[in-house]
C-alpha cells in the first residue's frame, strides 16, 4: 500500500513538473503587456490640447489623402517586381496604362522604361511633439489688482504652421505623400503639411490670475516628427509574349525625416508669474 502510494506521488510530481513550464509560460503571456495599446497610448492627444475646428475663423482644406486602388492589371504587374511598390503616383501611372495581349504573341519582346521613382517608404519612428511652434501669446498684468483675473485664448494674428522634409531628396512631393500616409495610419491624427489657425479664433476655457502677478497663456502647433527609409528604383515594364513583368533595377535606400503638423489642434501652457517673462 505504501509503495501504490509513493508511486502514485512519484507520478504526480513528475506530471507537475511537465505542467509547470507551460502554466509559467501562460501567465507569462497573460501578462506582456500589448505593443499595439502601448503604441496607440503615445500618440493619445493629451488634456493640454485642443481641438479648434468649429473655432477656427480659418476653414482648413482636408488633406485627407485617397488610397489608390490598383486596378487588376496593376496587381498582377506589382506582383512581379521584386520590390514593393507602395507610390500612389506610380501606381496612378499603371492603372492608366493599357496593354492588348495577343495569340500570335510568341516571341515578342519588348522593354519600357518608366523612370526612376521612389517606390515606397517604411516607418522607423513616429513621434508626437505637442509643442512644435509657438502660435500665440495672451498677456496680462494683474501685479496692481485686488482680485483674479480670467482670461482666454484668443488668436491675435493669422499664423500658418508649416511642415516638411528634413532633408533634400529626389521627387520630394512623391515622398511626402507616401509619408503623409504612413504616419495619418499609425496615429489615426489628422495631419498635413500646412495648417493655418486664423485671427480671432478662440476657446472659452478660463485661466485664472492671482493678484499681485502676471499671467502668460502660450498657444503651440502641434506636429508630427516622422523618420524612416525611402526606396528608389529604376522601373522598367517587360514584355515577353503574353507575360509582362515589372523589373526593378539600381535599387537603393535613404533615410528621411519630415515635421508634419497636426490639423486644427491648438496645445496651452499657462505660466504665472511675479515678475515680466
């Protein structure tokens, strides 16, 4: 009876210890924390910042940019390139490009060149500056008052916030764009290369100022800082009877960076002080 039991023992712990990996590693994973919702918390527009949209006396164009769907023929062309093409002006280009295929093709061959483009761009680092250029000053001097004093922001000039590349680079415009996706994707912000915040725009959120002190309300733009790499090639449409194939040839790659400002938000820091700034 004592040697069924010390089996019966022995075959428990051995079964534990099999076990036990697999529960450490569940809990394990119970607990990592998810880099998506880590991702999603950085670019969380934080209290400081507003949305001025409906205040604005200036009405922002939205530059909302379209995802261009390639048509049939240019799935299957950009299926064959080796290199992936993500350029909505290339592929514009594709879908407007018609080819009559034929029986009596065998044999045919032929080779267009179609340029040099940049083809597409992976994101390395997408980050928020809520303080990306001061915007405005609202004032007051309550040093000589007996009680507080409340202001608001209110634009004392039209002021345009520009972004763009850091660096000079081939077909700029085209790299902008394809950035302008990427970056619009992660952050689910509303971004663009210009915005502008118009005179008398304002927001009725009070600041209050202490007697005996002054009171500065500074408005920022807030913007995008982008990074990443963005790949050139020369492209070139083969055709060798009924097939045709995208070639890809004197590849290469470029870091880049570009500022882009978030659309229509204002960010506020209020300071309060005994002597002038």
């Amino acid at each position: 009876m004592k040697k069924a039991a010390a089996i019966l023992v022995m075959t428990m712990v051995f079964m534990m210890s099999i076990l036990a990996p697999g529960f450490a590693e569940e809990t394990k994973t119970k607990k990592a924390p998810q880099p998506k919702q880590a991702e999603k918390a950085k670019y969380t527009i934080p209290n400081s910042v507003m949305n001025v949209t409906k205040d604005n006396t200036y009405p922002n164009p939205t530059e909302d940019l379209p995802f261009l769907q390639p048509s049939e023929l240019t799935k299957d062309l950009i299926k064959t390139s080796k290199v992936k093409i993500e350029n909505p002006d290339l592929i514009r280009m594709l879908n407007e490009t018609t080819i009559n295929s034929t029986p009596f093709a065998i044999g045919y061959r032929a080779i267009v060149y179609l340029g040099e483009w940049p083809l597409n761009y992976v994101s390395s680092e997408t980050s928020p500056n809520w303080e990306f250029q001061k915007i405005n000053t609202n004032y007051y001097d309550n040093r000589g008052g007996n009680s507080i004093y409340q202001i608001h922001y209110v634009q004392e000039q039209q002021k345009s916030v520009k972004g763009g590349l850091t660096a000079k680079i081939k077909n700029a415009e085209d790299v902008q764009k394809m950035m302008l996706l990427k970056a619009a994707k992660k952050t689910g912000l509303p971004l663009a290369f210009e915005t502008i915040v118009g005179a008398g725009t304002k927001k009725d959120h009070i600041y209050n100022i202490q007697p005996k002190r002054l009171g500065y309300l500074y408005a920022y733009a807030p913007a995008i800082n982008e990074k990443g790499k963005v790949t050139y090639g020369e492209v070139y449409l083969m055709l060798k009877g009924s097939k045709k194939i995208i070639v890809v040839k004197n590849v290469v790659s470029q870091g880049i960076g570009a500022w882009i400002p978030i659309q229509d938000h204002v960010s506020f820091g209020f300071v309060s002080s005994e002597r002038p700034r």
